[in-house]
C-alpha cells in the first residue's frame, strides 16, 4: 500500500500559477526557456494527482518509519517522546500517528514501552533510506549545499517515482 504510490509510471508538474516560462539548466542557468505545455489527457492528469495525493497520505508514515529506526539504530529505542522532540509535534500528535502506523502493521508497541519497528515497518524505512540518499547524493552531486540538499532530499524522496530514481543514481555514478 505504502509503496505503490512512489512508483506510479506517471510523474506530476505543478504549478501555483499559469507561467509563460520556465528555466531549464542548460549551458546559461539563466536563459529562460518557453513553457511546455501539457498535452497529457484528461485521464493521465486525474492519475498524475492521484498519485501524488497517495504520496502525500503516506509521507507521514515513511519519515516516521524512518525515524524510529534511525532513533533504534543510534539510541537503541525509540520513544514517542523522542519522536515528538525531532518532528516538532505534541506527544498526542505522535500517539495518534503511531495508532495509526501499528494499524497499518508498521510498527508494534506496549503503552509507556518503546517503539518496534515490525518486518514491514524495517522494509518501509529502509526503502526510505534508501531513496532518501540516492536523492541527497543527486542534489549534492548538481553543487547544492548539503543543508539544502537534505532539506529537499526529505521532500522529493517521497514523491519521485522509482524511473527517475534510476536516472538521478545513474547521474551520479557518472559524475
């Protein structure tokens, strides 16, 4: 379930607001380029945000997955006061995202006891962690500065279809 939704074989664009340009990094980053526009069907537009809104339900659950078993690996437990302190959230915030997570058989957990990742719970995070640094490196790879490159990182792992995923580790190991 939490899967499918990064590997849609359609990608989204975006936009606030309709542009008559867009930059693209060719030899001069600032060349300004015409905008492309959108030829995609009615259908495969309808997919495309589907797909996205499916990212965006499981964005939650993939940095919390990957954040207890980061605090499992580097404190050996993980507790719901942990998590609240590094996501910036109230502890009734984490209690109701972990309920939800042990409902989805992601994690397993005693009340005032620590948090357990279970097989799933371990696979999901460590494809996160896995996406997560491929995108890093890319980032980083193009000259952005690391505290940028993992800011981003954090939100394109999520939404980055497994396609692009190949071409940006491809990228890399080129460069």
């Amino acid at each position: 379930m939490l899967v499918k939704a990064n590997n849609l074989p359609t990608g989204f664009t975006c936009q606030p607001r309709s542009c008559d340009t867009v930059t693209t990094m060719h030899d001069d980053p600032h060349e300004v380029l015409p905008a492309a526009s959108d030829d995609r069907s009615p259908d495969l537009r309808a997919e495309a945000f589907q797909g996205v809104r499916a990212a965006r339900r499981n964005e939650l659950a993939e940095d919390y997955v990957e954040l207890i078993a980061e605090l499992i690996h580097s404190h050996g437990e993980a507790r719901p006061v942990d998590i609240a302190t590094r996501m910036g959230v109230t502890a009734p915030t984490v209690a109701k995202t972990l309920d939800r997570l042990a409902r989805d058989g992601l994690i397993t957990r005693a009340k005032y006891r620590s948090i357990f990742l279970t097989e799933q719970g371990r696979a999901l995070a460590k494809e996160c962690r896995h996406r997560h640094e491929i995108v890093l490196r890319f980032l980083l790879s193009l000259g952005l500065d690391a505290e940028t490159a993992e800011r981003d990182a954090e939100g394109i792992e999520h939404h980055v279809s497994e396609r692009t995923l190949e071409l940006f580790a491809a990228f890399v190991s080129r460069n």
